[in-house]
C-alpha cells in the first residue's frame, strides 16, 4: 500500500492541474420561446441547465426586487424529465422547458395560493388551475410564484400581506403598479421566460405598461379562470406577461379553451383562433387604420407621456399605418359609468368553499377575523359588505357579464365608432403618467387608463412598451380592439414592437 502512494499523490495532483469543466454561461436577457427550443435542438442546452441558470439569477437577482414568494422545488425535477423525453422522442412541445413564473392567486399544486392573504398563507391547492394544466401539458416549467397586491386589491402597488412590498426593477424608488407587479417585476428582471397575471381592471397592463413588457388582456371568456383566487368574475381575465409579443403569443396559444369550470368560456366557442402565430406580421401596420382615442390620452398627462405617445403614433405612421387623430365615442361618459360590480364577498366565498373547504375559512367575516399587515387591504376588505349593488347606482343589479344591458350598451358604442370609422384599434397611453414612488404611491396614484374601456366592456386591449421616461421609467402604449380580435391585436402590436424596439432590460 505504502509502494502506492506516491502513484495516488501524483494522480491528486495530476487531476488539480486540469482545466475545470467549462461553466455554461447564458445571457439570459436575450432568451425568448423559440431561442431557447433552437438551443434545445443544437444540443447547445438543456432544461437542467437553463432551470438552473434562472435558479442562480433568482438567488442574486429577487431579493432587490422581492418578486417572488417561493421558487418551485421541483422545477429541476421536471426539467430533468423534459430533458429525457425530448431525447427519446426528438419531439419539443409548445413551451417545451420554459421557465414560467405564476402570480399567486393562481391554484398550482405543490405550492401555496395565498392571494397576498394571511386567510391562505397555508392553502396549498389539491389541483392546478385549469390553465396551469394547459400550460404544463405544453411543457412550461413554474419555477416560481410571484408576489402580488393583497387579494389583488390595487391597480397602484404590489405589497403583500405575505411577502412585502415589491420594487419596480428600473428604478427601485418606484411601484410596479398592481396587482401583478411581482410577474412584471420578475420577467422585466429576467427570473423568468414568460409570465401569468390577473387583470380586474388594470392588473395584467398596468404592471406591463411600468416594467417595459408586452402584456394582453384577451376578450372575456376568451380564457378560462377556473382556480383562480377571484377579485370580480365579471371582469377577471388571466394572460400572458412577456418580454416580447412573440412570446405573450405563444404562451396564448395554448391557454385558450372552453372549461366546463367557468360558464363565461362558452361564448367563446367556435370564436377562438386555433393558430395565433400566424399573425406575427412585422408588416402588420402597413395599411392598418388605427383610432387615437384622445378622450384617455389628454385626461391631465404627464408632459412626457405625451411626447412618448405623439412618438408613438409617428412612429405607426411610418411603419404604413393611417392614423385618424382623433376619434370620439358618442356619450362616452355617460356610458362609462355605473359599470362597477363589487362582487368580492360572493365570487372569494365560491372560491373558499369550492377548493380551500375549511369550514375556518369559508367566509369573508373569517378572512376579517384572520386580519392584514396592509392598511390599504384592511379598508378595501371592509367596503365590501353590500356587494352586490352596482358601485354608484345601487338601482341597477348586476347581470351577467355578457347580458349586462349597461356594458353591453358601452361595448357597442365602442366598437359601432370603429365600424364606422373602419378602425382596426383604438390607442392611448396605458397610463398618462409616470409611476409612483412606493413612499407616496396613494396620493401619486393617477393616469391609469387600463380600468376604463375592457374590464367594462369586456373587450381585449394589449399593451407593449412605447419607450421610457426621466428617472429610467418605462411607458406603455394600449390597443383595443374588438371582441375576440386578438389576430388583430397580435398583428399590429408584433408590428410595432418590431418597428420600434423600446424594451431595454433593466440593469440590475
């Protein structure tokens, strides 16, 4: 044994002097759906390495922003899986190893639902949400869940109850707007490929519009909401939030379905579109006629959101669209009101009894009783005792969401002007003005335009970035269109972004 060791010391030795094994290095900022499925195909990549690579910019990047709750345990697992079927099948599905971050008020099995609540701060869900099924079933990878405001109660910040106060990653002074302002945040800041977020009024566009992201809120009914933490059914939509069209598309494809589980889906059938891709057209703003709809965009702006949305609109023109500066909507204001429906307390007890079943926590007294950290939560949860009055006319009940006579009186005057104007889509600035300081967001809190039109109307309205304001603050540019016009909202937004390319990765 002894004649050996010499030769065991030389072998140490031999071995300390190799070069170490080459490190994968990823410039995760550049990384999209189909760049990622490219690198998958060369063997350049695997899901393990990639899942990895965001786990180690997770651990570096999060704790500035505070995006996310929990990061998936089992999301090398399930990378590894991946892994092993493409190499036995040669087949990549949809969103094959995509790592998607999932707001969380969105039912995912293994990690907890908690809405920003401390009522949830332990429901973990027996089943995934509808779309989460889908997504997976495509191949996404959840890597983590995001912070959110409580019970999604604010279009203005995104603080918790759970997880704290989330900073927007361009200027960490400032809010990312609510409610899913920790999927904004996190996708701005590359935790994540793509991303899921709720929008009652604002949710999936406001955090969109300040985090420089593409962000869709899709007709009503269009996807399913089945598993989902509820603010008002009647309004809620859950989409994508990405960093490029593209992507937000890709993701869309495969969220949409009729589910038994959510009766609004079924006004969608025969309507959905069984291939979205085919509308990324970088031409798609040549001969477009597009609508600025003055009537949001010069309700007190920021001086410099009007430069960036007066750019906008050039910048259409040059790409071929023709730009009808402006256009009115008859009774605009008369019919914008008495469209608020404060469901809270029905939609949130549905919810609890049908997949929390704890008869500790089944109503809204038992969430009261339970308590908040957030002040601003506190007084939202209590306005909600008579909820099924319309907010401003208590006279007129609350219908259907697709046979309420109010919205549905909005949503034609809306698109009866487009018609007559042959308009593809209406544009304003997402928000008018720039986002708030966290330190005095309340009283800073105007501009947004997102809550107005859709949520009312349940039309789709997507937003994508139109460049940035002092302070490094991002700014979005909104399209409506009308009912399940997504096509066309895909192909003039794809079209824009590509003609102007405005999304810069926040420096971190």
């Amino acid at each position: 044994m002894n004649r050996l060791l010499p030769f065991f010391v030389f072998l140490l030795l031999f071995s300390a002097c190799l070069p170490e094994k080459e490190r994968l290095i990823l410039d995760l900022e550049e990384l999209s759906i189909e760049s990622i499925h490219q690198k998958y195909k060369s063997g350049e990549l695997s899901a393990v390495q990639l899942v990895e690579a965001y786990l180690a910019r997770i651990d570096s990047v999060n704790p500035k922003i505070n995006a996310l709750t929990i990061v998936n345990p089992k999301a090398l697992e399930l990378a590894k899986a991946l892994d092993e079927e493409y190499k036995e099948t040669g087949i990549l599905r949809p969103l094959h190893g995509i790592p998607m971050i999932v707001k969380d008020n969105i039912n995912t099995i293994g990690m907890p639902t908690t809405a920003g609540s401390l009522a949830l701060a332990d429901f973990y869900p027996e089943t995934d949400a509808f779309i989460i099924q889908q997504l997976e079933a495509a191949g996404a990878i959840i890597i983590a869940k995001s912070n959110m405001a409580e019970w999604a109660f604010s279009p203005m910040h995104s603080e918790s109850s759970t997880a704290g106060i989330t900073r927007n990653p361009y200027n960490l002074d400032y809010v990312p707007a609510g409610s899913s302002g920790g999927t904004g945040t996190g996708i701005a800041a590359n935790l994540g490929v793509i991303g899921l977020g709720t929008d009652t009024g604002n949710s999936i566009r406001g955090p969109s519009s300040h985090n420089a992201l593409v962000g869709f809120r899709t007709t009503l009914g269009l996807v399913s909401r089945e598993g989902i933490v509820p603010l008002y059914l009647r309004n809620d939509v859950v989409g994508p939030m990405c960093k490029t069209v593209e992507d937000a598309t890709r993701t869309l494809q495969v969220m949409v379905g009729v589910d038994p589980k959510d009766p609004l889906t079924r006004y969608s059938e025969g309507k959905a579109e069984k291939d979205y891709l085919q509308y990324l057209d970088k031409n798609g703003l040549q001969g477009a006629r597009i609508g600025v709809f003055r009537t949001l965009s010069e309700n007190d702006p920021d001086p410099e959101i009007s430069a960036l949305f007066n750019q906008a609109l050039k910048d259409m023109e040059g790409i071929g669209a023709t730009i009808v500066d402006s256009v009115s909507v008859p009774n605009f204001n008369e019919l914008r009101q008495d469209q608020w429906c404060p469901m809270f307390r029905k939609d949130l007890e549905d919810f609890l009894q049908t997949y929390v079943k704890r008869d500790t926590m089944s109503s809204l007294e038992d969430v009261i009783r339970v308590g908040t950290k957030s002040d601003f939560a506190r007084g939202r949860i209590a306005s909600f005792s008579e909820d099924s009055l319309r907010r401003g006319n208590p006279e007129i009940p609350c219908g259907n969401a697709y046979e309420d006579e109010r919205r549905i009186a909005f949503r034609e005057a809306i698109e009866h002007t487009m018609d007559s104007l042959q308009l593809d889509a209406l544009v304003y600035p997402s928000w008018n003005n720039r986002p708030a300081l966290i330190d005095n967001f309340q009283e800073e809190y105007r501009g947004d335009n997102s809550q107005i039109i859709a949520p009312a109307t349940g039309q789709p309205a997507f937003t994508v970035p139109m460049g940035y304001s002092s302070g490094n603050l991002p700014a979005g540019l909104q399209f409506l269109g009308r009912m399940y016009a997504e096509p066309t909202l895909i192909r003039l937004t794809y079209s824009y972004e590509q003609g102007t390319n405005h999304r810069v990765a926040p420096k971190l």
